[in-house]
C-alpha cells in the first residue's frame, strides 16, 4: 500500500518529466531570440512570445504519443498499487 505522500512525489515526478521536453524548447528558443534581440537591437515583444508558443505547441504535437503512453502507463500503476 502506498502512502499519499509517495502518491504525490510519484506525480510530481510524472509532471516533470514529461513537461521539461516542451519547456526545454520553449528555453531554447527564447534564449535563441534573446540573443537575436540583443544583436540586432529589435526590442519587440511578441517576437520572442510567439515562436515560443509555436516551438512549444510543434514539440507537444510531436511528443503527445509518448506523453500519452507515459500518463496511461502512471495511472496503471496508481491503480494497481506499486
């Protein structure tokens, strides 16, 4: 029998590993403009907002099988103890 703290760290766990995928590309590309920002003195805002929407939207699109698998895999051993 689990405990609900363990619960709660295992789903914690879950969440970070299946999100840091898509905040990793978000990271990556936000520092990517940032640099082009910096070199080319463009101090726009949504031009460092909107491609991180679409990176992250594209790696989640593209990622969403394993994300799935991970989850059905997570809820499997919740309900069936560990």
């Amino acid at each position: 029998m689990i405990d609900a703290v363990d619960a709660v760290r295992v789903a914690l766990m879950e969440v970070l590993i299946i999100s840091v995928p898509i905040l990793g590309a978000g990271l990556l590309i936000g520092l990517i403009i940032s640099l082009f920002q910096a070199v080319t003195q463009i101090q726009e805002q949504t031009l460092s907002f909107v491609p991180k929407i679409v990176i992250m939207v594209l790696v989640s699109i593209f990622l969403i099988n394993w994300i799935a698998i991970r989850m059905a895999d997570f809820a499997r051993e919740m309900f069936t103890g560990f």
